[in-house]
C-alpha cells in the first residue's frame, strides 16, 4: 500500500515539475500529473520485471525509480508530439 502511495506522490511531484518548468507545455497539468505517475508505475513494474536491483531497499530507491520513469515517459509523449 505505501509502495502504491509513493508511486503516485513521486509520479504527481515530477510530473507537476515538468509543467512548471516548462512554460510551452503542449500538456496542461492535468496530463502532466497523469503521465508523472503512469510513469512512475511503469518504472517499478519494469524494475521488477527485470529484476535491476531490489526494490524493497528503501525509500530512497523507489523515489529514484518512480522519477526516472516519469520523466522518460514525460518525455516519450514530447518527443511523440513534435514529431507529429
């Protein structure tokens, strides 16, 4: 349940981060707190998947995990948008 709760807090931090500091944000808030967390989730998944390193070594890890994957799908979405 707290892993659940990190995700979401990590993933909504960055992905409200990514918004503020980009003012030309073709994504209002609201997709930017969206995807955040997706990618947070997608990361932990994909960690776990592939076992990288064990998830269950602290807070510390998960934040970092959740981040990066926010910000890789974040900008995924970016590079798709300019590319259309």
């Amino acid at each position: 349940m707290e892993t659940i709760l990190l995700l979401i807090i990590t993933g909504g931090i960055t992905g409200w981060l990514i918004s503020v500091s980009i003012r030309d944000s073709f994504m209002m808030l609201a997709a930017n707190l969206t995807v955040g967390i997706s990618g947070a989730f997608l990361a932990h998944w994909l960690v776990g998947q592939f076992n990288l390193f064990n998830l269950n070594s602290g807070l510390f890890t998960s934040m970092i995990t959740a981040a990066v994957g926010a910000l890789l799908l974040l900008h995924l979405f970016r590079l798709i948008r300019q590319l259309a």
